[in-house]
C-alpha cells in the first residue's frame, strides 16, 4: 500500500513539476474524501522532505492600507510560504535546508483595470550573509488564487518571489562549489528580462542589472566559498588548510574590490562575518593576514586593530 502510494506520489510531483499543474489543486481533490488523507499526509512529507528551504518566516507591514484593504491579503503570508517551500527550485540541490526571511511593507495600491495593483518594498535574506532590499515591486494578488510559478509565462508576484528565491539560491550554491549558483543566477536573469518586457515593468530593469551585478562579481563569489571552507577545516583542526583558504579569500575581497569597488553584497558579506574572521586570524596568531583585512575592510579597521592589540600583548 505504502510503495504504490509514494510511487503515485512521485508521478505527481514529476508531473506538477514538468507541466506546472498547480498543487494546490492536488491537494484540494485529496482533501474531498477521507480515504484520500493518508496519501494527502505522505505527499506533504515528501514535498518537506525534498525542500531547498526549510524555514520561510513572512512578515507584512500593510500599516499604510485601509482595513478593507487589508483583508484583501490577509492570507498573502501563508500563500507566499507554501509557494516557496512546495516549488523544486533546483533538481541537483534539493536538501539545502536554507532558511529565508521575507519582509513586505506595502505603500499603496493603484487600480489598472479590473485589477489591484500593490506597490511595495520588500527584503529578502537567508539570515546570514545575503540580504537584497528591493524599493519597488509591483504586482496584484487574490486570495483566491493559489501561487505557482510558470517558466514561461510571466506573472508579477511569483517572478518577483521567484526572481529573489533563486539569488539566495545562488549564493547558497556558492558556499559549496565554485559558481554553483550559475543555473539559479540566469534563472534570475531569465525572470528580469521578462519582467522587463511585461505590463509590470516596474523595477525590472534594476533587477536585471543587479543579478548581473552578483553573478560578475567572481571576487565576491570566491571569497565567500573560501571563508565558509576555511570555517569548517577550522572547526576540524585543519591549520594548513584554514590559511590557505583565508588566503584565498583575502585575495578574491582584492579582486572584488579592484573589479567593481565597494559594491552592497561585498560590504554586507565583511559586515556579518570580518568578526569570525578576526577571530580566527587572532586565534592562528596571523597579523600580517589581520592588517591586510584592516586594508580591505576599513569601514571596519578598529575592529581588526582591537584583535591586533590582544596578539601584541
């Protein structure tokens, strides 16, 4: 009973993946009989089981909109939280586990037709080293309506989700293997391009710029590998190792800043990490390594020169 169920279950999550039939339909059909509910269970298990994001925390600001207005996406959070987690977002990194952290502040609304458009600022982040602010995001939305993302035809919010999904994606690939994210980056820019050509052109073309931006960025992208190797020999007692690859790092912070400057990703990846950085370097007795940091971090320079002061003492 048990392996027919999850053979049927996979030929649904094949299907709905590679036809883009909505899941939400599935498990309203599953729901009208009781008999369904045991195969409804394991299909929802194996979803959770197979998700790149393991928590989604949505938060809304709608302070601005008028009661009536409100009650409108009152079920927008929860809508955004299943889409994300019950979308395959990449078939080769399915067990990431990534946590994401949504923030949508409404500011208004304006009527096009038959439909209300929102317009919004939102942040995106994995509560770590990535973080993306984006101040002008425009889409509609109805509750009655469930979220799902089509490749190919364009739709104002599940892009605009989809679009930051997959450079978090991205970045996390990153810390694995280098330019693992490159799939999930021209998915991103895939998304930008339509938008761009859509009647929600809105942000757009900033969007495109900005995936650009980060997937060129080849400094930023092997620094961040390197910290995140060098941690872990660090945590292993690997000495040799941990150096080499903070070596490494300092040199692609040197090539990101010499290619493109003091850019947001780049500062934000030193701001939340120069600390385990310094502490490591402070702890392997490397001062040298530490001025170079103060060099290529100088938002940050008394906090290098404070762990410099503890190894002259």
């Amino acid at each position: 009973m048990l392996g027919n169920s999850v053979k049927i279950l996979n030929l649904f999550n094949s299907f709905f993946y590679k036809h883009l039939v909505n899941k939400n339909d599935l498990i309203q059909f599953l729901l009208m009989d009781r008999r369904n509910s045991f195969l409804f269970a394991v299909f929802l298990f194996f979803n959770l089981l197979n998700a790149q994001f393991e928590l989604v925390r949505v938060t809304i600001d709608d302070r601005l909109l008028r009661s009536e207005e409100k009650q409108d996406i009152i079920n927008l959070s929860n809508d955004v939280k299943r889409f994300v987690q019950t979308t395959s977002w990449d078939d080769n990194y399915s067990d990431l586990n990534i946590n994401l952290y949504i923030q949508i502040i409404f500011e208004s609304i304006t009527v096009k037709g038959n439909e209300t458009v929102y317009n919004c600022q939102a942040m995106f982040s994995n509560g770590k080293d990535l973080r993306y602010f984006d101040k002008s995001a425009q889409f509609y939305y109805s509750s009655s309506t469930s979220l799902y993302y089509d490749p190919v035809l364009f739709e104002p919010l599940t892009g605009f989700l989809a679009f930051y999904v997959h450079l978090i994606l991205a970045g996390e690939i990153d810390t694995y293997e280098f330019n693992g994210g490159n799939s999930s980056y021209e998915l991103a820019r895939d998304i930008a391009i339509r938008g761009s050509a859509s009647d929600y052109k809105k942000g757009w073309s900033s969007r495109l710029s900005e995936v650009d931006d980060l997937s060129r960025n080849t400094g930023l992208r092997k620094a961040r590998l390197a910290f995140y190797i060098a941690f872990e020999l660090f945590e292993q007692g690997d000495v040799e190792g941990t150096l080499l690859e903070l070596e490494i790092m300092l040199n692609g912070l040197e090539e990101s800043y010499r290619d493109v400057g003091r850019e947001n990703s780049t500062q934000y990846f030193l701001k939340v990490k120069s600390d385990k950085i310094a502490e490591i370097l402070t702890f392997l007795n490397k001062k040298e390594l530490l001025k170079d940091m103060k060099e290529l971090d100088p938002d940050r320079r008394d906090l290098y020169q404070s762990f410099l002061d503890t190894i002259s003492e």
